[in-house]
C-alpha cells in the first residue's frame, strides 16, 4: 500500500511540472513516504531525514515534505522533533500535495495537513509515472474497523471505506487500454470489501466484475484477514480464471490464547479449517502468512504452538516481525513485555523454519511448466527476463526484452530460496 502511495505522490509531482532525479543532491522537493507499523519503520525515517539535514543547509530552498503513516501519528510534533520540515501531510492527504507545495513555494510557511477529509473517490488513478510497467496495484479500499489489539492502522489510516465498483472498474479499464496485464487489487482487509457502500457488493463480486475487464489476465489480491475470508471467496479461486492461485493470509500466531490477546476473531482450528478449504478448492494455491513473535505473554508454549501450525501448513513464504510496541494500541497497556533477546531467538527460529519450507516448495515446481507473465529484464543479468508464476514465485530465464508484457510458458529447472529458474517453452 505504502509502495502504491509512493507511485502516486510521485505521479502527482510530475503531473504538476516536476521531474524525478537519480541523485538526491539535485533534488529541489525530497518526499519521503513513512510507515509507523514498527518502531523499526519510524526509526528509519528519523535517520533518514537525520541525513537529509545537510542538504538542506546547502540549498535553503529545497523542500522536504514527510508523508504517510508516521506523518498521520505524529502530526505538528514532527515538525518540533524535525524544524527543518516543510510539509508533514496525511494517509488521506496525498491528493492534497500538489497544492501544497505551491503554497510552500509562495509563502515559504511550514505547512502540516492530517485531516482525514480526502473522500474515498480520490483513490484512483493518477497519470503513471512508470511507463512500461505491465503490473499494477489498484487501491480498492482505505482504512481499517478490525482493531487487531498490536496494530496502529485504524488510528494512522482511518475507519474502513469501499470504493465504488463503477469507479474500481473504471480504473482498471484505463489502466488495461496503457498496457497493464496484471492488477492486484488493495486493502487492509479485502474480504470486507463492500460493506460501507451497502448496495450488496462483495468482494467476490468485485472479482468477477474485473474479470471480465478485456486486456487483462491476471487477478492478485492482499490482504485478507481470515475471520472474513468467506466460502463465496474461496469458491472464486476455482471459479474466476484471471485470479492467481495465490492468497496472503496472516495468521499472526498459533496459540489461541494469544489470538484472543491480538483481538483477531478467530481460532487455531477456524484458520486450519480456512486452508484445508483453499487447497481443496484449488490444490495448487500457494499459501503466503504474517507471524508475529513476542506478543505480550506469549510462552514457550504459545511460541510451540505457532511452530506447530507452520509444520502443519508449510507455507510457500511468510513475512515474520518482532512484536513492537505501538502507542495508542489495546496491547501497548498490556504489561508482561517479552525480553529482547527471547524475541530474537524465536525470530531466528521462525525464519529458519520458513527457509526450510520455502526451498521445499520451491522445490517441488521442479520439472513443472508453469505460465509466466514476463515483466521486466532480470536485475542480474540483460540477457535474462523475470516474471512470476500465477502462484507469485519469481522466475528468471534466458529472454529478450519483446517478450516483456507477454505470457509464456517456462519449465522449471532449478529451485532457490528467492526464486525460480527456467526455460522458454513457448510463447502462448
Ligand atoms: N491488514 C493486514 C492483516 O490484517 O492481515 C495486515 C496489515 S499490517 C500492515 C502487516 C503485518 O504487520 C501484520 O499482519 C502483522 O503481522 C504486522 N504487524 C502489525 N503491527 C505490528 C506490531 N505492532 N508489531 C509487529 N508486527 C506488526
Ligand atoms: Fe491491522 Fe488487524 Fe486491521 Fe490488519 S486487520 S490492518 S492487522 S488492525
């Protein structure tokens, strides 16, 4: 989502008469675009904006505008921590940003704009920044009603609210007719798609409606909380052909008890019973998760728990953090903090039990032709183009640059930990 906001303030500049520089010495606005999810995030920003100090000192008239989820929290107090700020603006301010930094220009004042007044409509398209592109992200809905007890996006993103499907449809219609193949489609919680709007939409219709969108072939989606991932979705993976077989579900934890602490509304054997339904619907679905380790009070026996669900499912790959405490949280008031070093050691544990499992998935596409849609020349080599499978692993193999935009067919030859290996087949 932060990525996709990244693509869209930068769309927004250009728009606007800007141009985009390689080296930040010559840049006249430096935005830079946070996340406040972890205290690691926030962290990243202030050292980053610790370095930006100097140019700052050299060019009196460059601008320096910090958005996104930590500008949301922070508001005029990062202005006092950072004086040298020009513009702190919001989750829901982006659309806002050019007019902004035109009255900074004429008026040399500091500006800061959190509200959450920019209307759901003004998530749509901007003019692309990154022609070329065959894949793109559509944002089909902002917010967040869960309030799972670590987590700080209600407050920095605001309550749940659906785009209209007219509108979303629009959207991926223009972005099909400029060359996009592919749209995975975002929230912070998908399978709720629908419900703000009141017309009887769901997300599964949603799915079937682009679907039918001309020019493009494949469907992704992230994220969906498993609480409300329901049978009609599920069905939608073996009945709507451009959907990938791939879904991110984040479990979080494989204890109960810590499942009721986090507030996430669903049981060890209720997100068991939710996979063993994917994979019936669709056998080949890859299975992506979310771990976190290090809940307030989590046991050694809670820990094992989780350990043993992910013996149990074996996922295709998972995103895993430490637990970090967030202010203005549920959890933040809990008060039996796991020590630094235990978290770390059962991170450690976490990921090399992934690795294990990734590789051995990885390993079983071996031998396999799988559909490709090529997207760009390899990063390691210009004689190699990369893609990914339906099932979202990366592949490389000996290609050109027409077949960029194209779906191939590619045997896999070889299995790493980051990505696969192939060659063409056939160009379909
Ligand atoms: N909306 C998505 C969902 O519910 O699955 C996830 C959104 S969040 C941006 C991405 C992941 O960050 C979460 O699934 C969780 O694992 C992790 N996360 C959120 N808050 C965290 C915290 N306070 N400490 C550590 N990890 C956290
Ligand atoms: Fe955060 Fe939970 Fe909402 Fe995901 S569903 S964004 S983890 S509150």
């Amino acid at each position: 989502m932060n990525v996709h906001d990244s693509q869209k303030i930068a769309a927004l500049m250009e728009d606007s008469g800007y141009a985009s520089v390689n080296d930040v010495r010559e840049a006249d606005l430096i935005i830079i675009n946070t996340c406040s999810i972890r205290e690691k995030a926030a962290q990243k920003v202030y050292s980053q904006l610790g370095r930006l100090r100097k140019f700052k000192e050299r060019k009196p008239n460059l601008i320096i505008g910090v958005g996104g989820c930590l500008a949301q929290q922070l508001g005029s107090k990062l202005i006092e921590k950072v004086p040298y700020l020009d513009l702190v603006f919001g989750t829901h301010n982006i659309h806002s940003l050019p007019d902004s930094i035109t009255t900074i220009e004429k008026t040399g004042r500091t500006l800061v704009r959190t509200d959450f007044q920019e209307s759901v409509e003004s998530l749509g398209i901007v003019a692309p920044s990154d022609n070329g592109k065959v894949t793109s992200f559509v944002t089909i809905m902002q917010g967040c009603n869960n309030f799972c007890s670590y987590c700080v996006v209600p407050q920095v993103r605001g309550r749940e609210e659906s785009r209209s499907l007219s509108d979303i449809v629009k959207e991926v219609t223009v972005l099909a007719s400029r060359g996009i193949k592919e749209v995975t489609l975002l929230g912070q919680n998908v399978n709720s798609y629908g419900k703000t709007i009141g017309e009887g939409y769901d997300f599964a219709e949603l799915l079937h409606e682009i679907c039918l969108i001309g020019g493009i072939e494949r469907i992704r989606f992230t994220t969906s909380h498993p609480k409300d991932l329901s049978d009609r979705l599920v069905r939608c993976f073996s009945e709507v052909d451009k959907l990938c077989e791939h879904i991110h579900l984040p479990v979080q934890t494989g204890s109960d008890r810590v499942l009721g602490m986090m507030n996430r509304l669903y049981t060890r054997a209720d997100y068991l019973d939710k996979v063993y339904k994917l994979r019936a619907a669709c056998p080949g679905i890859s299975i992506t998760s979310d771990i976190i380790v290090g809940f307030p009070g989590e046991t050694d026996r809670d820990f094992q728990a989780t350990i043993d669900m992910m013996g149990k499912i074996r996922f295709d790959n998972l995103f895993s953090f430490k637990y970090s405490q967030r202010d203005g949280t549920a959890a933040a008031k809990l008060s039996d903090e796991i020590t630094e070093r235990v978290k770390s050691d059962r991170l450690k544990i976490v990921q090399a039990l992934q690795e294990k499992h990734t590789l051995e998935r990885n390993e079983a596409t071996r031998g396999n032709a799988e559909e490709i849609l090529v997207e760009e020349i390899s990063k390691n080599s210009q004689e190699d183009v990369t893609g990914r499978t339906r099932t979202n692993k990366i592949v490389n193999f000996r290609g050109s640059r027409e077949l960029i935009g194209r779906t191939v067919t590619v045997l896999i030859t070889d299995a790493y930990q980051h990505s696969l290996r192939g060659r063409l087949l056939n160009v379909n």
